[in-house]
C-alpha cells in the first residue's frame, strides 16, 4: 500500500500562508499519479482541511500542539498513525509543501526501487553545499577556533564526497517509524543520489524571496 502524506501547518513565520498557496501545485501532482492507495493531509488550517476533503482525501486534523514551528516531522507522522488505522507494512509517501519541483519520473524509479528492495525507508541526497571539513566552531567566552572534524587535509579533492539529505522524495513504512530519528532517517535509510542538474531546481521556499526565485526558474525554463 502506498500512501500520500501532506504535512500543511496553518503557521509560517518567513512566508505568510505559503502552504495554503502552495497546496494545489502539490495536491495536483499527486492525483496525476494513479498508483496512491490514499492520501493523508494533516493540518490545523481549516481552509487547507477544506480543500483535501473536496479532492476525498483523509483529513487529519492536527492538535495546536503539533503544530509549532519546533514540532518534528516525526512527532507529527507518529500522531497521524496513532489516529489514522494503517497497514504496518505500508508506505508512506512525504510530500514537504514548499519543495515545489517535482518530477514524476523520479518518483517513478524510486517506487521501483521499494518495490524490489523494500526498504524501512528511502531518502533522496544532494551534494553538500559546504563540506563539513571546512566547516569551523567559534568559542565566543574563550576565543577559539575548532573544527568540526578535526582534519589537515588542504586540497579541496581529496576531501570525501559529502551529501545532504534532501526530502524530495522520502518515504517509509508504518513499522518503521519508530526507529528513525526526528527527521526520519537512520543508519539503514536507503540513500538515491541526485545529481546536480536535479538538485539545481530543488529550492524550498520558506521566504518571499525564494518564491520569486522559483517562479525565476519556471518563467526561465518557459522560454528555453
């Protein structure tokens, strides 16, 4: 059984309403694709709430509580299957509102990939940004330097690669949950690297400013 989550909080601190803006754009990719058994959209905004029963999806609505700017994806998962009756051995599908590129190809090989390895639970990764090795701690009280892997090495190649996780495409199973930590990875999490022509058009939008460099890309895009 695969399963559609759609995490949509009623608050946002950099982007007022961005998910209620977004909801549509991402709700409409996945009725494009005929292979979800359901779809879960957990939120405390009623109009967000309003909208998933329109497109007869199951609706839960989350308490205030879990509904926070601090409150982990994990906590809120947990909740959802504590109210909602699963399968143990479905998986679900996460689907982060303001990751607004999405392509169905990748979708499609990463449902692949469960269907013959059957995985606990798969997350996509991109290049990191900035390598941890050159990545330093300040002591303000004391005044030092410190790295956060000690290391001497001065050539940029012949650093290890480094990756980031990145929840473009994540799922789990429902018995899995558990056992992961509050961004739902752990050490059996089966990695899909993206390369960097895909992790060039993931931005999240959490600022007005990031959606006017996502509508960039499109409007850029349109015209090539």
């Amino acid at each position: 059984m695969h399963i559609a989550f759609v995490p949509a909080r009623r608050g946002s601190e950099g982007f007022k309403f961005k998910n209620r803006l977004f909801f549509d754009h991402t709700a409409n990719f996945i009725d494009g694709m005929d292979w979800f058994d359901q779809v879960i959209c957990s939120s405390n905004d009623e109009n967000i709430l309003s909208r998933a029963a329109e497109r007869l999806y199951t609706v839960h609505k989350r308490s205030d509580e879990l509904s926070g700017p601090t409150v982990s994806i994990k906590s809120v998962l947990t909740n959802v299957v504590e109210d909602i009756s699963l399968p143990y051995d479905g998986y679900i599908w996460l689907f982060y509102l303001p990751i607004l590129y999405k392509d169905r190809v990748d979708f499609e090989r990463t449902k692949k990939i469960i269907e013959t390895e059957k995985p606990g639970s798969l997350c996509t990764f991109v290049p990191a940004r900035t390598h941890p090795y050159s990545c330093w701690t300040y002591d303000n009280r004391k005044r030092i330097l410190g790295q956060y892997f000690s290391n001497d090495i001065y050539r940029r190649q012949d650093y290890p690669q480094a990756w980031a996780h990145y929840h473009y495409v994540y799922c789990c199973k429902v018995d899995e949950i558990s056992s992961l930590n509050s961004e739902l990875l752990n050490s059996k999490t089966r990695p899909v690297f993206l390369n960097s022509e895909i992790s060039d058009k993931l931005i999240e939008v959490d600022t007005p400013e990031d959606y006017k460099k996502w509508k960039g890309q499109i409007e850029g895009n349109d015209t090539q």
